[in-house]
C-alpha cells in the first residue's frame, strides 16, 4: 500500500504536493492536541499521518535533487 501511496503522490505537481503537505502537517498537529487534551480515540492515526508527511518530503526531495542534477548536467555540456 505504501508503494501505491507514494506513486501518487508522485503524480501530483509540486504546488498540489506542497499544500497536501501542509494540511498533512495541521492534521498532525490537531491529533497531538487530541492526545494531550486526551481526545483522541484512535492513537494509529498519528502514525499514519507521520509516514504521509515523511512520503510528502521524501517526494519533495527527490524532485529537488533531479532538478537540481539536470540543471549540472547541462552546465557540463
């Protein structure tokens, strides 16, 4: 599952990835408030959204680092 999580994500443009990112990163911080709060039902779901953010930022990353090999790969030419 997470294999096809991150294919999608990898389909998304950079701008659609940045903003799910963010409301990954607010989700995540209403479920620790849940916690604290002692709201929170199910504790699963913060782990769930912690490997969405890192899946976010790892996809992030890699667009960062081929952009950043093609515009050296052009300068070498």
């Amino acid at each position: 599952m997470a294999t096809r999580r991150a294919e999608e994500l990898r389909s998304l443009d950079v701008g659609e990835l940045e903003s799910r990112l963010a409301e990954a990163k607010q989700e995540l911080f209403n479920l620790r408030f849940q916690i604290v709060t002692g709201q929170l039902d199910n504790n699963a779901r913060i782990g769930q959204v912690k490997k969405d953010v890192a899946r976010m930022n790892t996809v992030l990353r890699e667009r960062e680092i081929a952009e950043a090999e093609s515009l050296e790969g052009a300068s070498d030419v």
